[in-house]
C-alpha cells in the first residue's frame, strides 16, 4: 500500500518519549554511555514502570503478565 501517516506513530511516540525524558539535558562521555543508558531507559523504565495510556496505564511488562495469565 501507499504511505499511511499513521505507520510511525508508535515510533516516534517511542522517541519523542526517549528525548523528553531519559536524553534530553545528559551528556554522555562516549557512546557505549550512552547506547548503556538508553538500554536502562527501555528495559528497566519504559517497560517496566513507564505508565501507557494504550495498556490501560499499565506498564508493558505487568501488561503482558496479565494477559499471560
């Protein structure tokens, strides 16, 4: 199909999310620094205790584990 305006939507929420709340305001001495921090945000932060309003303000993973249940 043709370009949908709505194809990136989750990810550049996902990024504009990353850049207002983790990046914005750090420096970072190198990129292993940062590609570590970045790794902490996703995985110890935005899936594990970052509200989504899509799961019912639920985190990713207490989502998942409800739905596996």
């Amino acid at each position: 199909r043709k370009g949908n305006c709505h194809d990136n939507a989750v990810a550049e929420s996902f990024f504009h999310s990353l850049k207002i709340e983790w990046v914005r305001n750090r420096t970072y001495k190198n990129i292993e620094e940062a590609k570590q921090s970045i790794f902490k945000y996703i995985e110890l932060f935005y899936n594990r205790q970052r509200l989504h309003s899509t799961n019912g303000y639920q985190a990713p993973f207490a989502f998942e584990a409800c739905r596996a249940a």
